[in-house]
C-alpha cells in the first residue's frame, strides 16, 4: 500500500477517505482529510471533501466555511464547489445568496444534471414555480448532453418528472 511507504500521499489519502464516504463511514473519512488540512492549509480539494463531509452531518454552517475557503483558493472557478457552497448557504437561512450560488454555478456549467436537480428543488421549496418551469425546460433541453457522475440519468428524470408535474399542478392553482 502506498501509505505505508508515504503516510503524506495526498492522493493515497483522498482515496481513503473517498471509500470510507462510500461505505457510510463519515467519521472515519474525516481523518485522512483533517491529516491533509493540517499539512496543507492552501489546498482546495482538501477543505472542499472536508465541506461535503459536513454537509453530510447536516452541519450547514461549518461546510459552508470549508466551501468558502476552497472558493477563495479557487478563484471562484469551479461549479461543483458554487452548487455545493449554495446549497450550504440556502440550508442556513441565507436562501437568497444560496439560490444565487447554484444559478452563478449552472452559469459555469450549464450542463450539469446536479446543479439543474437543486436549483429545480430549492426554487419549488421557495414556491417559485415560473423559476423553477424554467430550470425544467432546461433539463429538457439539455439532457441528451447532461452530464452526471454518482447518478445515472435515469435518477434525474424521475426526479424532473415528478417535479414538472408538481410544478404544474402548483402553477395551475394560482
């Protein structure tokens, strides 16, 4: 195993950590990553994983900070952490910046099945149903493009679809 040559394998390390998320196993996935944050304060991998291991445990505020700093160190240029920093953002009452977070991500990345699936979510929670119509259009528009990583399509279109037909259903009340 390559740690037990180098215990500092930055790669070696997110791979761990990456099959203890899969099994379930947040705590444990933390330690590879808190062990690669004490090193490397500047790397934004690092406090992104970090930020999605705290949004697993619902703690909103602590994963928006990694997701912050892992935008800073970025630049801003990267959607998934933007989807994510939103999402954050949204869940700890700043639903605004949250919204406004997962639209500047589908900005940078128009195609991407999981920013579309949240914005569709949190604009049908805020009961924003001629925004949200419009995200599902874009789905519809897209999809032979879309991509998608954990999920296969087909998660996606089950979600859209009940979605469209609450949004309709929604729309046709007012």
């Amino acid at each position: 195993m390559v740690l037990t040559k180098n215990p500092s394998d930055k790669e070696a390390l997110f791979q761990v950590a990456d099959i203890e998320y899969r099994q379930g196993e947040i705590k444990r996935a933390e330690k590879p990553i808190d062990f690669l944050l004490q090193g490397a304060k500047e790397d934004a991998m690092s406090h992104y994983v970090k930020g999605v291991l705290e949004m697993e445990k619902t703690q909103w505020v602590k994963a928006k900070e990694y997701f912050k700093t892992a935008l800073q160190l970025m630049h801003e240029d990267n959607p998934e952490i933007m989807r994510c920093y939103g999402l954050c953002e949204y869940w700890s009452g700043n639903r605004e910046d949250g919204i406004e977070y997962l639209r500047k991500a589908l900005e940078a990345n128009k195609l991407d099945a999981e920013i579309i699936l949240n914005l569709i979510e949190v604009l049908i929670l805020e009961k924003e149903w001629v925004e949200a119509q419009k995200y599902i259009d874009h789905y519809e528009k897209y999809k032979p493009k879309l991509q998608y990583f954990d999920r296969d399509l087909s998660y996606y279109d089950d979600k859209i679809r009940i979605f469209a037909d609450y949004v309709e259903e929604e729309g046709e009340k007012k």
